[in-house]
C-alpha cells in the first residue's frame, strides 16, 4: 500500500516541472521572438537504497533545449524591425558583459547612441557595440549590414557603420538563460560567441517574429495536465481509505 501511495505522491510532485514549463509558454504566447523550449518526457527510476528491489519512483527528463522552429511572421514595416530567418540568432551582450543570443528583433537607437532592442539589450557587432550617428536614418539590409543616412541628403547613399553579429545555430544546442536569453549548451561556450553553422545567415527587414508557442496546443496540453494530477490527488485520497479499512479489519474486538 505504501507503494502506491508514494508512487502517486511522486508523480504530483514531478508534475509540478511541467505546471510550471506549461504556464511559461502561456505568458508568452505574445512575446516577440519568445521561444519554447521544455521538452519533458516521463521515465520510471529505480529508488536504490533498503527495501524491496521492486521501488520504482516515476521521474522526469527534461530537455531544455531552445526550439527555433519560426514563429508568426507580423509585418511592421518600421526599419529597425528585424526578423531572424532559418535558425539565426541575434547577439547581444548581458548585464555582466557576457555574450548571449535573442530572436528579439524590435531593435532601436539607444540615449547613448547605440543599437540596442525594446529589452534594453546590447546589440552586439562584429566589431563590437554598434554606434549610430546623431540625426541618420538606419536601415538594415537581409544580410545584417546597418546602414546610415542623412535626411537632409536623401539622394547620397548610405553608409555602411556596422554588421549585426548573426550567427546560425542549427549545429549549435541553444539553453535558455535565467534573463531569458539564449546561450550555447557546451559549458566552454557559455558566455562566449560560438562558430556559425552551416546555413546563411539573414533577417527580414521591417518585420517581427512572433512566439511560436501554439496557444490552442499549450492550453489543451493545460487541461490534460489538470486531469492527470486531479487524478493522482484521487489516487492518494483512495488509499488512505483503503489503509483506513484495512486498519479497522485488524483491530480486536
């Protein structure tokens, strides 16, 4: 009886990862260029230790790799807007100075005069920060070129001043930070740029991705999840009123 219910308890107590993997992606169905990621699959583990070798515990694997797969394309026809393509990511640099990587394109002009996104992220150049001119209009190319012009010489053409530091990570497994932004899996390469994959890299100007988060999918796979703990929590109720009468069949009259 005892392993039964430790058995059901346990399964409660896994389900509270995918609760939580669950209503992440539903916070951020709207999210520009959010990207899910919980990959959860369940596994029976063997619990070592005295008792009989038959104590089987259900577990969890979790796969935290970020999935690329492309998201709603929203067409906003403002120049700083980029989409990534394929399996692009966008670098940026972290509050520590570190290298990490977005598919958050929503970029702008920041007080100080650098490219930055709506997050208030770094964009990183290949040679580093991308300063933008006082007074010049910006527009990026599909290959990551940042161009300036000026609007009093509409007729003069523009000026390269940097190159989106894009990389292609389709041979690369990306995990998510706790900041939310992506990092390579290989501990050597965390915090660090990593070598472009195989494909070209590009964005789709004027445009934003959205999250490819499906919220019909997410909230069906919501109630199935609600069903299966309201169904384990009536599992444990039923054996303690199993345990309960087999108690009363043993006491003395």
């Amino acid at each position: 009886m005892d392993k039964l219910a430790y058995t059901a308890l346990s399964a409660m107590q896994s389900q509270s990862v995918v609760r939580a993997a669950i209503t992440n992606e539903l916070a951020n169905v709207s999210t520009i260029g959010f990207k899910k990621s919980f990959q959860i699959a369940s596994s029976a583990v063997k619990i070592d230790g005295p008792g009989h070798e038959s104590r089987y515990q259900p577990g969890l694997q979790i796969n935290d790799v970020i999935n690329l797969s492309p998201g709603t394309p929203v067409s906003t026809g403002r120049p700083l807007d980029v989409a990534m393509n394929d399996q692009t990511v966008l670098a940026v640099q972290t509050a520590e100075g570190d290298i990490a990587y977005t598919r958050r394109g929503d970029l702008q002009v920041s007080p100080t005069g650098v490219l930055e996104n709506a997050e208030g992220e770094l964009v990183m150049g290949e040679g580093g920060p991308i300063t933008i001119p006082v007074g010049n209009l910006i527009t990026v190319s599909p290959d990551g070129s940042v161009f300036a012009q000026l609007p009093t010489d509409p007729e003069a053409a523009a000026v390269p001043i940097g190159q989106l530091m894009l990389r292609d990570a389709s041979q690369t497994e990306l995990v998510r930070r706790t900041d939310g932004l992506f990092e390579p899996r290989d501990a050597a390469l965390k915090g660090r740029d990593f070598p472009t994959g195989p494909k070209p890299v590009s964005v789709s100007p004027g445009m934003l991705e959205g999250s490819n988060v499906n919220p019909v999918a997410t909230m069906v796979k919501m109630l199935d999840f609600s069903r299966q703990f309201e169904m384990q929590l009536k599992l444990v109720k039923e054996t303690q009123s199993i345990d309960e009468a087999g108690s009363t069949m043993m006491r003395i009259p």
